[in-house]
C-alpha cells in the first residue's frame, strides 16, 4: 500500500485547494479516493466529508447536529464524552436495550440524536443485529449517527442503510494511516460547523488542508475490503483464527458476548486473574499485545466503563477480562504462540499473587 500512495503523492504534489495544474492533479486524486469509498459504502460522493479520523467523525456528528445527544453505554468516549442527554443501556451481550430506548424515544418531546456504535471496540458486540433502529427511525422525531469505526473492514460488504444519516469511519482501523477518517452526512442534512473556522476545504466543514496521503490510504484498503476477493477471503478467515484461540484457552478463559460480534475481537475473561493491568503488562513482556478491560491513569487502576456497564463495577468478569484483536495478518502459528504466552503468564501471575499473600 505505502508504495502505492507513496507515488501518488510525490505525482501528485500540488495542494488540492490551488487553482493550477498541479493542484488540479492532487484535487482529482483526492476526488477519486472520495468516489472509491463512498461507492464502497453505498452512497455517494459528496456526502462524505474527510476528517483526521473517528474521534473527529463522531464529534463533527454530534456537534454538528445541535441536538441534544442520546447514546448507548458503551460508547467510544469521541462519542460518550460528547455531554450526553440520556443514556441507553445495553444487555449482557453488549446488544442495545431496545425497549428502555423506545419508551424513551416515546416520551421524547423535541428531536435528539441518537449515536449508537455499529459494533464495541472492546468486546465487538453489534449493538443493532436486528435492524431495530430503522423500525424505530419510522415511528420517531430523532437523527441516527452510526460509529461504524470498529464495524468498517470487518461487517463484508457493508453499505451505509437508508436510515442511517450520519456514519463514521477510520482509516488505521483497516491498515489505513493514522490520522484519516471520514464522515457520511445523508443528502440534504445539514450540520453545523461550531468548531472549526477556515477555508472552504471539506464542504467547509472541516478546514485545513486534506491530509492526502492518509486519505489515499483509506481509499486503497476500502477497495481492498470491497473489491479484492483474495482480501475478503482472509477477512472471512479470522473468525477460525478467533474459534481457534477460544478454544485452546477453553479451562483457562471463557469469552464474553459472544451473541452476533464482529469476527476478529475476542473479549475473554480470565477467572484467575483479578488484577488485569498486572496480566496485561506480563503478556507484554512475553511479547503479547492485548489491550485491557480496565485503563490506569494517573497510577488509579479503574475498571472498564465498557464492562461495567455490561456486567456490573463488581463483576469479575469487569476487572478479569482482556481484549484479543485478531487480523488478516493474524497467522495459526501466532494462535498457538499466543496461547502459549498465555500459559506461561498464568502461572506467573498466580506465584505473583501467591507472594503477596
Ligand atoms: N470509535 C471507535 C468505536 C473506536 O474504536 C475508535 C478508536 O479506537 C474511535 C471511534 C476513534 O477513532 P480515531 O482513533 O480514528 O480517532
């Protein structure tokens, strides 16, 4: 990929906002990473607007919007951060409580937004497996933003539904760069630009000139995903790689949400463990990248809010559960390797714990 968009940059070296030949080239180029993607995605090209990635995405959305903000429990903080309204819980299987949100919707007395991410990034659960919120889009006065950022690359095949109005996707989230991503806004919708004062770059909503080489990085891995056969077949195969994992660690960790989850995530629960950040660091030792239910800031060791809210502040499986995220790169021998690490940092743990005792 790097030497693809490597050349279309140093080829395409003019700023895309000037007016002669060679920004012209660069504006084209630009033009045609936006078409690749929104033809991917169902929709169509001057709906999508570029960001510098999720975060930015999803606060354009809802800030842009001037509604009041409702969203699910488990959101990525770009979203739960954003002052919520209202809260919206979801069941044990990260799945969205659909009748507290309906009676909610019900009661409503002016439109909101509704955020609700297409899938956790902890746990991978799919907030929505059942298309409920179209139905509910029917019957009440609300605007639906989709964080697709964890969903994207993964879901084959996705195309932004007809009722979604705003979605938003990350280039590094698909082996694109870092720093790129993307926000559809539906035809006809109109957001504010409250932030972000410039230029008329990105429709006017997001000024500044367009960071072209992590764009172009999107561009090519959305064609990957969509069009490249071989590509989507080794996507499709992470899920064996997930099953695999899963069940040499059966005895030892026993996965969470399981019900209708995107296939490369893998959420486990460790009842031996009570001390994650610990288990954490040990596995990176051994050279194990796994990322945690729980976050450390400020040397306070805090459970997860995505657990928390899932299984309860004092679940065991909040403070004793770690995150695998599996790749197209993710080979059977890494599986095994891991597994093994696992194992070997079992152990540790348990003579750590049994010295402080
Ligand atoms: N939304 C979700 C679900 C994510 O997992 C992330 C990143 O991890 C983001 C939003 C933020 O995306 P970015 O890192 O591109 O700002």
């Amino acid at each position: 990929m790097l030497d693809s968009i490597r050349r279309e940059v140093v080829e395409f070296f003019g700023n895309p906002s000037s007016s002669h030949f060679a920004g012209n080239s660069s504006r084209d180029s630009l033009e045609h990473a936006r078409e690749k993607i929104a033809n991917a995605l169902g929709v169509s090209a001057f709906s999508l607007i570029f960001t510098s990635g999720g975060t930015e995405a999803n606060n354009m959305a809802i800030f842009g919007s001037e509604l009041p903000l409702i969203c699910s429990s488990i959101e990525h903080s770009s979203v739960f951060n954003c002052e919520p309204y209202e809260i919206i819980p979801v069941d044990e299987n990260g799945q969205l409580d659909i009748s507290y949100l309906e009676k909610f919707l019900s009661g409503m007395s002016s439109p909101k937004i509704l955020s609700v991410m297409l899938a956790n990034n902890e746990t991978g659960s799919v907030l929505d497996p059942n298309n409920e919120l179209a139905k509910l889009k029917e019957k009440y006065n609300f605007l639906l933003h989709v964080d697709g950022v964890q969903g994207f690359g993964k879901i084959l095949n996705y195309k932004i539904p007809e009722h979604v109005d705003l979605f938003s996707i990350s280039a590094h989230k698909v082996h694109g760069l870092k720093g790129a991503g993307a926000l559809y806004v539906k035809d006809g919708l109109e957001l504010a630009n409250p932030f972000s004062k410039g230029g008329s770059h990105e429709f006017g909503m997001r000024p500044g000139t367009e960071n072209q080489m992590g764009i172009l990085s999107l561009a090519y891995m959305t064609d990957k995903i969509y069009s490249d056969v071989y590509h989507q077949k080794r996507i499709a195969d992470i899920e064996q790689k997930r099953g695999l994992l899963e069940f040499l660690l059966k005895g030892k960790a026993i996965p969470n949400c399981t019900k209708h989850r995107i296939l490369n995530t893998s959420s486990l629960y460790f009842p031996d463990v009570s001390d994650v950040i610990l288990f954490i660091e040990l596995l990176s030792d051994e050279g194990l990248c796994v990322s945690g239910g729980s976050a450390c800031s400020s040397g306070i060791k805090r459970p997860s809010r995505v657990l928390s809210s899932i299984f309860g502040k004092d679940d065991p499986r909040t403070k004793g559960s770690v995150r695998f995220s599996l790749s197209v790169d993710t080979t059977e021998q890494d599986i095994y390797k891991a597994v093994d690490i696992v194992n070997k940092v079992l152990n540790t743990y348990k003579e750590i714990e049994n010295d402080k005792r």
